[in-house]
C-alpha cells in the first residue's frame, strides 16, 4: 500500500496534539485531523504532573510550560471546621517538584505553536469515517498484525482518502475509532454527576496548595490556578440547572470547602458524567487508542490528561522504530501490555479517592477523619502517594520488552527535546573496567542506529529506551557479561538483521 502518512491521528486535544508533536520531531510524517472548527476555548484538564513536565522536556516543549504554570507545591485533606493533613508535594528526585497549573485551553494553545513551529498544522472540521485495514473493514477488535490502514475522513461534507500506515485515536471517550473497532469499554458511571467550575476567588487559600474536601454529600477539589482563580470540581445529585450558577458553587464551597474561601465571580463551568472504565486492548493491527479514547476515570487527583499524553509518549517511539523497518510486531504489541496496568491503577486510586472522599458511613468517616491525620505524617506514606500521583512511580514492571522493574530514567543528558530520541542509550560508568567499556563500544558500533554509548552517573550498566525508562540494568562488576544481556534485551525489541544492514548501507554511503 503506498502511503500517504505514516501515521493518521484523529482528535486534536492535548494527547493528539503531543502525538503529532512527537511524529514531527521524529520526522515521521502524520496528518492531524480534528471535527472541532478550532482549539478547547475552556480550561477542562488543568494538572499537568512532575513525569509528565519531564516527558515535555525529553519531547522539547517544557519551556513555554514553565513561562505560564502555577507551581502548587502542597495538598491539603481539609473540612469546614479543621485540615486532616497537609502534605509536601516537592519531589526531591525530579527537576520539577511541583504540579503545574496549566488549562487545557493553554495547554492546547503551547502545543499547537510547537506544532507550528516544526512546520506541521491541524486540520480542523475533519471527521473520521471509517477505515479499513488489511483488505477488511475493521470491527470485533478489528486485525491482529500490522499492515497499513485505509482511511476514510470529511471535510466539510466532501469525503477523501488517506493511506497510512498507522491511526491513532485520541478523539476522547466517545471515540469514533473505539467504536469502529467494536472495542469494548468495560467500567461504569459514578451515580452522580461531576460539577466542574472555574472560579474567581479571594486570596485565603494558598495559591500553591490544593485541596481535597471529604464530605459526606461527595467530595470537593480545590485546584489553584492563580492566587485568586481556582478550578472547583465537585459532585452534585441531581442537578436542575443546565450548568453550574455562581449560587451553587459559593453553596458547595460553604458548605464542603475549607473555612473562608468565597466565590466571587464564575468564569465558566458545567456539569457532566463520569465514568471509570478501559478497554481490554490498546491495540487491534495497525490501530491504536490513547488518552480518553481508551480509558476515563474519575477528574480527583488530576490524573486523565497525563495518562493520556503518557500514553502516546509510551507509542510515539515503537511506531518510529517500526516506521524505519528496525522493529517488528513484538514491539507493537508491548504497547497495551505496558500501558494498560498502569491505566488500571490510576482507574484505581483516583475511584478510591472519590468514594473515600464521599463515603456516607458515619464509622467510615470517622476512620478516615481518624487515619488521614496519622498516616499523613508518615514519611513512607507521603513520599507513596507523591509517586502515585505525580506518576513519577510509573513503572513498566512485568513488559514483556523489560528486564527487572522497567523505572523511570532521567538525567540532565535526556533534556531539552535532543537528548534522546530514536535510539536506546547504553549508560555506562567512567570507570567500568576495559573489558565493559570494549563490550559496550562493540554493541555500539554494529548497532549505531538503534543503541549510543553515553556515560552513567552511577556505577551501573543501564540500556535506557527512548521514552526514558530502563529496560534492563546490571553493575558495572558483572563487565562484559552486563553488555551481552543488554544484547539480549534488544534483540526482543529490534530487527537486529535490519539495523545492521542500515548501518552497512549508512556506512558505505
């Protein structure tokens, strides 16, 4: 099939926007469509977390991130009358201890000039069809293997073609590709309905906390934009109006929020449905699911939007390796394997934070009220709980393309949108013996195109996937034995027949 794109991306919001950013900077060509007629004007998701800010700038956009964020560095588990607990969010092992503060709105409008500024676009008021792939109109999960996709997209009511080689949805929880894949979204709603407002407040609450607010009429989060505009979200039974007033948001605040803050004014708000669900697979041939198109939970804890851009982060480099013919299907297939427990556990504790916060028995209450004071001054707690929440403790444990836990990696070398890229990186430490040292220069030289020697900081031998996190890792004392399971290792992720063959050609040329 000769193709026009390598990779059609369909929704335009935060995480087809950081994916095609990403196809760009890898230089693989992409076609970005969107039904909208142009960028979210509203704020929707707002936290964008410590892993992710790194994400951003192994991807080269943190810059204009940081110019316009406000850093919370605190949370708080406060009611009306008292603070159950007050906890740093300052985590020491990264270079962006803070949660920063961005609308979406904002957000959509920093990714889109990074776009611009590569030379790509969106093309706005496109809808997504339908698409085959394989010779056979997708449905009932669609193909197992990988072979290009026909696509069929509107315009303004005229209808073209697109060959690709690979779609991606990230058209959010009604996807229309979910549904032509006939995937299905298992979970179910929460009972009452989520308010999400934004507001203008007084200065009494910090500007660099948030608020979680446990009540037995639901839970309330405080989200601080600024000193004086906050995100309020909130959940309501049965609601009579079309969207939140100003009156219900000063009502919710009064009576679940901490004592003081008032809403003076209402900048924007809605009420809408949460579900928590996932579907089984990422993944059906040559297409793929991200961001809330494959998984929708609950807005406490801001977790959604970086999953999701986590998500294509996670996909952007497999699909660039098997674009230049140096991987295969096992790959691919690593995708839902490594995203879909890590999606499972923010599903997970951003529900157990929502009934915690909302749980109507009188005993439970005063268990938690009990519990949350003494266990938030544990330090083992809190340094768990900023892992869980600001995805630093993100791991790729039990991949099937992962030797050991699969943590995260970064150092100043992974920085600024050029330290890592297509390649693996071999970490080795200056003073590892010359047997090492030789191995790893060997590795190097007959695989240039997938693996680049670069000095380690510690006294290990760590390989380093693209996306920053560690497939395999030994000490340096186990010398050249360390570089032959790194070998190994890459040998189930690439087409080490092809890698050497283009390094022939590359060299000869």
């Amino acid at each position: 099939m000769d193709r026009a794109v390598d990779v059609l991306i369909v929704g335009a919001g935060p995480v087809g926007l950081f994916l095609a950013n990403e196809c760009a900077r890898r230089g693989l060509s992409y076609k970005l469509i969107e039904t909208r007629a142009g960028q979210s004007e509203h704020s929707k998701a707002l936290a964008v977390m410590p892993r992710t800010m790194e994400i951003f700038d192994m991807a080269g956009v943190a810059a204009p991130f940081l110019e316009v964020a406000n850093r919370v560095t605190r949370l708080a588990v406060a009611e009306p009358s008292r603070t159950l607990a007050r906890m740093r969010f300052e985590p020491a092992e990264s270079p962006y201890p803070f949660v920063a503060m961005v609308p979406q709105d904002v957000t959509e409008k920093l990714l889109v000039e990074a776009l611009r500024e590569k030379g790509g676009n969106v093309e706005y008021e496109t809808t997504f069809v339908t698409a085959v792939q394989n010779g056979t109109r997708c449905g009932s999960g669609g193909s197992s293997s990988s072979g290009g996709v026909h696509a069929t997209i509107e315009h303004k009511g005229e209808r073209s073609e697109v060959n690709a080689g690979f779609v991606v949805g990230c058209d959010g929880a009604h996807s229309a590709l979910r549904h032509l894949l006939n995937l299905p979204f298992a979970g179910e709603a929460y009972e009452a309905k989520f308010m999400l407002a934004d507001t203008e407040t007084n200065e009494t609450l910090p500007a660099d906390e948030m608020q979680l607010c446990p009540s037995a009429s639901g839970p309330l989060a405080i989200f601080p934009m600024s000193a004086t505009r906050r995100r309020i979200v909130a959940t309501v039974q049965n609601p009579e109006e079309d969207a939140p007033s100003l009156e219900t948001v000063r009502k919710i605040l009064q009576e679940r929020g901490p004592r003081g803050i008032e809403a003076r004014s209402l900048k924007w708000s809605s009420y809408f449905r949460v579900h928590h669900r996932q579907v089984a697979e990422l993944r059906a041939g040559s297409m793929f699911l991200a961001g809330d198109a494959a998984h929708i939970h609950s807005p406490i804890g801001g977790q959604g939007m970086n999953t999701g851009l986590h998500d294509v982060w996670n996909l952007a480099w497999k699909l660039d390796l098997v674009v230049r013919g140096l991987a295969g299907e096992n790959l691919l297939e690593s995708y839902s394997a490594e995203r879909r427990p890590v999606i499972k556990n923010v599903i997970d504790l951003t529900d157990f934070m929502t009934r915690a916060l909302a749980t109507p028995s009188k005993l439970a209450q005063v268990v938690r009220d009990t519990v949350i004071p003494l266990v938030s001054r544990v330090a083992p707690f809190q340094h768990g709980m900023v892992q869980r929440l600001s995805q630093l403790g993100i791991t790729y444990t039990g991949s099937p393309i992962v030797e050991g836990a699969g943590k995260r990696y970064f150092d100043e070398s992974l920085r600024g949108g050029k330290g890592i890229g297509h390649r693996f990186l071999l970490m080795v430490a200056k003073d590892a013996g010359p047997g090492t040292t030789q191995a790893a220069q060997q590795l190097c030289g007959e695989l240039p195109d997938i693996v680049e020697l670069r000095s380690a900081q510690n006294h290990n031998v760590t390989l380093v996937r693209p996306d920053g996190y560690i497939a395999a890792e030994a000490s340096a004392r186990e010398g050249a034995h360390a570089i032959a399971s790194m070998r190994f290792i890459l040998e189930k992720q690439v087409n080490v027949t092809e890698a050497r063959t283009s390094s022939a050609e590359g060299a000869a040329r």
